[in-house]
C-alpha cells in the first residue's frame, strides 16, 4: 500500500466519520447538533464568518486552483 493510498484511505475515513455524525444528529437521541445548527450558530458572529470565508478560499487554493 502507498502512502497515496494510506491518504486517501484517510480522506474516506474522516468523510464516513463526518456522515456517520451527521446521521446521529438527525436522529436526535444523542443531544449533537446537526451541521446546520451548528453553521447557523458559527454565522452569527463577524470573526466566525471571517473564519469561514477563510476556510473555504484555502480549500479553494488547495483543491480546485490548478
């Protein structure tokens, strides 16, 4: 196995995680807010949504600027 393979295996893994989370919070049994609940309450600040930009233009530089 490469180390190629051991990242993206590692990608996957965090994505099932993420989705896995997701699902028990529209269960509602556990008490974890959803991703919407949680960004609405992330956008309610200037520093927060500042963040937020800044995350998605890295994510843009690094995935998408080829």
């Amino acid at each position: 196995m490469t180390s190629h393979d051991v990242t993206v295996a590692g990608y996957l893994a965090i994505t099932a995680a993420g989705f896995g989370l997701e699902a028990l919070a529209r269960r509602g049994r556990l008490g974890i807010p959803h991703i919407s609940a949680v960004l609405s309450r992330l956008m309610q600040s200037k520093p927060s949504r500042v963040g937020i930009i800044a995350g998605w233009a890295w994510l843009g530089l690094h995935f998408f600027g080829r």
